[in-house]
DNA sequence: CATTGTGAACTCATTCACAGCG
DNA sequence: CGCTGTGAATGAGTTCACAATG
C-alpha cells in the first residue's frame, strides 16, 4: 500500500545496504532472513529494517521473515534497478577511469554510455567496448542520441559548473558531482555531490576530537 | 566558549563547505560576510550558519557580520585542518591515483605518505614525489615509519576486510573506505564510507520518482 | 540599526513496545 | 510462539523569532 508519505532520504541509502546484504545472502543459500539478522548486518537497529520496508509494502511474514529472493525483488523494484540506466561522465582522468570501469555500477544496471574531455590528448582514445573518449563539445548531441539520462562530473572544480551547464542544456537532469566545488542547477535537476575533501576533513575532526579525549 | 556538547556530524560537514566559500570569498577581495550571505553561498539557511558557529564560540561581531580571515583561521582550527595528515593508500588501480593525484586533498594538508597494492605489475611503479608503490606486505611497518594516521581503502571488495585489519593492526584509527562493501571494524575505529553505487541507486531512485510526478 | 547569538518551537528520523497474524 | 507491521514515544537537527550588542 505505498502511501504518498515523506521517505527519509536516509531510508533509500539503507535500502541500497539492504539489498547489498541480501544479494550475498542469497549467494551463501539463504532463503529466509529475519530483520534482526538483516539489521545486524548493516550494523542498524531490527525496527528501522522493518519501518524502511513499510513504506513501501508489507513484504515479510510474520513469524518468519522476509523471503530473500523475493525481498530482493521488490527492492530492485523500489530503486528501479529493474532496467537499465545510461549515463555520461564528463573528465576522463584517473576518477573518471575508475567510474567507467567500476564493475558494481555496470552490474547494477548503470551503464556508460559515453565518456567525455576538453583535452585533445585523451580525445579519441579507444575505451573499453569499442567507444571512444569524445569531444566535450558532442555533450549535447550524444546526450539525445545515446538517451544519457545521469551526468557524472569528474572534472577539476574550474570546469564543474561549464559541464553542468551543458548536461542542462542536455536535459539531463540527474547529476552525480565528484569536482570539489557547489555547482548550481535549476529545481528540476537533481544533484548529488562526493566530495572527498569533505570528507577527509571530518575525518579529520573526529581523528583529533578522540585524540583530545 | 567550546560547551561539552553533542555536535551534528552534519555541522562538521557544513563547516567544510563555509571553509571552501571563505577562500573563494578571500580571493575575492571580501573582508566581511554576514551569515545570510555564506548561508545564501552554501544554499542553506542563515540561522543554521550561525548556530554551526555558534558550537565552538562566538567569532562574528554584531550589525556587521564575520570577518572572512579570522572566520577561516577559526575553522581551520576547529577541523584541525592546521596541520598536516598523513595517509595511506591501499589499491592503486585508477581509484587510488585519483586520490594520489587529487590537488585539494594536498592544498589542504592531506598528504598521501605511501602506497600500496598486492599486483606485482604495480608494486615498484614509480609515483610523483620519488616514492613507489609499495607491497601491500609492508603496509605495517610503512604506517609506523611514515607516521601515518589515516588509510584509504580503494581495493575491489573482496580484499577491503583484509585492508581494513592489516590497517587495524598497524594502529591506523581512521579509515575512508571506497570498496562497495561494509567493513567491520572495533570502536576505537573511525569509518567514513563512499559508495558510488549507493549514490547511483539514489539518483536512480529520485529520478523514477520525478518522473512518476 | 543591522546582524549576531540563542532559547523555544517545530520538523524530521529513529527506537520502543506491543498488537496482529501466520 | 516468533516475527512482522505500526502507532506512540523519544531523540536529533533545523528553523524561527527576538533579545543582546557592537
């Protein structure tokens, strides 16, 4: 009975968690799994494993559990991992290498559809899979014509908000930042941000707050 | 007045991000910034800039907002960013010579001390700055000698665990973990986790959602 | 008088506790 | 009886609103 309710943001990356655990849950031959064993693989508490499902459904039974095949499938269904996903990443340097050939994203239905530089020494370079790595300049018309609907910006921070922009232009409205700079984008494109600076200087912090203590 | 208080993980995030927009601010010649404008910078709300701040004293004068060099000295106190951090790499595929490479990491005073991987098609390639990478064999005795503090974990899943206790027995408390795998590790261990494939599913999520709009 | 600093109000997320059910 | 599903209680984080003040 999915409700129209407000789901946390936080309830989707545990659902990624989630159907990460069940996938080598399967692999080791289990068919059924209680959220106690479930949250005590993700390290979270048995109720939240249960309340995240609830929105969307009612899938386990009770006195037994969830079926894992089949929680499996509904989750897929959740995150639409049920079909395939193109998208484009724009600076093709060692971390735009490292997305196009990260096998978990390919597995999971996120495909490359194309790769993209400004640099006339990596423009043309053949790609695994037979492509090539293209002209900035082509964004726009590759967008359409190879149906990219993710933009990945794998740029230095000097670029990032030029790469936005074109992907914008593209309608693609869907984009995963890696550049270490705020990029701006109209309400109707979503933007998620992975900043390793970011994260390094929390880390940072906590390293010093419990060295203080 | 630095008050023994519980501190949002989000206000540290936030705090990195006020840090960024007052170097640009800097460079731009501003002397003086209120709250609403490095709130309007961050895209978020005013009275959050203030309370952020607000946790580790008061740095703003009334009627007239903060003064941008002093802002920046406070904060870079406060994420302990005056000073350098040593870490160390494990799995130099294109990952790990993103992160090698990465400038900001660097300006900030993240230094990569040393790297490592099992492959001995890498172990012995030369990096810039006149080391190598190393065996992953001597990760121990490397973390000791290069007094390193943080490790970076950019290996595929399967070897992550391993990475992750050779670090633990090195006495590295601290650990940014790319593999698309949960690690475990004791309490006095930090964890910070970037996933690439939980964002994706994200996004994947959002965007089915606003098309069904 | 413009803007900070902050208690109080509010909104959002997690955990508890138990009714409901196979 | 055991485990799910969920309303109610708690806890955390954000925003409001205004007193304090340079």
């Amino acid at each position: 009975m999915t409700k129209t309710q407000k789901i946390p943001k936080a309830t989707i990356t545990r659902l990624s968690m989630y159907y990460r655990q069940l996938e080598l849950l399967e692999f080791d031959g289990y068919r059924m799994v209680s959220s106690e064993k479930l949250a005590w693989l993700c390290q979270i508490n048995p109720a939240q494993v249960r309340k995240d499902l609830g929105y969307f459904g009612e899938f386990g039974v009770r006195g037994v559990g969830y079926d894992v095949i089949d929680l499996l499938a509904q989750i897929k269904k959740i995150l639409s991992l049920n079909r395939d996903w193109n998208f484009g990443i724009a600076g093709m340097g060692n971390l735009g290498c490292a997305i196009l050939l990260h096998r978990n994203l390919a597995l999971r239905g996120f495909k490359c559809a194309a790769a993209f530089d400004n640099s006339h020494d990596r423009i043309g370079m053949p790609l695994p899979g037979g492509t090539k790595i293209r002209d900035i300049k082509e964004l726009k018309t590759a967008i359409r014509d190879l149906n990219i609907e993710i933009g990945v910006i794998t740029t230095p921070a000097s670029s990032a908000q030029k790469v936005a922009d074109l992907f914008l232009e593209g309608h693609v409205n869907a984009i995963l930042n890696f550049a270490p700079t705020r990029i701006n984008v109209p309400d109707c494109c979503l933007v998620e941000n992975i900043d390793f600076t970011v994260i390094m200087d929390i880390l940072a912090y906590k390293l010093r707050e419990k060295m203080a203590a």
